[in-house]
C-alpha cells in the first residue's frame, strides 16, 4: 500500500512555485514497497527503495535555497522545497538521476507537512550519511 506526503506549502511561495508546474492537490512524495517518487513541478525523481539508505529532518534554510527545485551549491543534492522552515533528507545507496543533474543526486530534500512519519517510512539515517 503506497504512503502519500504532500508538501507543506508556505503559500507566500506559490508565485515562484505556480510557473515551475507546481500543483498543491498532485505534487508529492509517494512510497510503496517498490519504490520512492517525489515529483515537484515539472521535476519527477523516482528511486527503489532499496536504494534508500535512510532520511534525517533538517531545518531552518534560508528561502532562496529551500523553495522550487534546486541544486546544492555545496554538493550533488536536490532540493523540492515548498517553505523553508524544515524539509527530510534523503540518503541514496547510488545517485539518482533528475533533469537537473543527469549525473545524479546522493540526495533529496523534501518539505513534506508530515516529517516524522516519512522518517519512520525511509528509517534514520546512518551515522556516516546523517
């Protein structure tokens, strides 16, 4: 049975969002015994999950990092944000490939409403990834 997490929307970004494709009632995070999709816009990343090394929550960005889809200017993340008060990191066993970065992501940000439990669904990241 598939788990669904849609974002937290801070509304003030909807102007920066709206032109991205973003969709308030679509855009989310799904996962399923198979697999993690998390689609932002026109930005759609899908992974196994047994890919998933596990997820952190992570808090407090400064909005032009955190809001629409957006690369790490530090490493090979990804970021679909949709506030910037607090998002869950993912971890990945081997990169992932979005439209931003053929070369794949090590990892994903995503500001879903329900941060906790899309932990409990990936499980805590190790040590060595958190």
């Amino acid at each position: 049975m598939a788990q669904e997490f849609p974002y937290d929307l801070d509304r003030r970004y909807l102007p920066l969002l709206l032109p991205l494709g973003f969709r308030p009632g679509h855009d989310r995070v799904t996962i399923d015994d198979e697999a993690l999709v998390a689609r932002l816009g026109f930005v759609r990343i899908r992974t196994a999950r047994s890919n998933i090394e596990g997820a952190h929550i992570t808090r407090d960005y400064r909005w032009w990092t955190s809001v629409g889809a957006r690369l790490s200017m530090v490493d090979d993340g990804l970021t679909l944000g949709t506030n910037h008060r607090a998002g869950v990191c993912i971890h990945f066993r081997d990169k992932v490939q979005s439209r931003l970065r053929p070369g794949g992501h090590s990892a994903l940000t995503v500001t879903v409403a329900d941060l906790d439990g899309l932990v409990a669904a990936l499980g805590p990241a190790s040590p060595r990834t958190a």
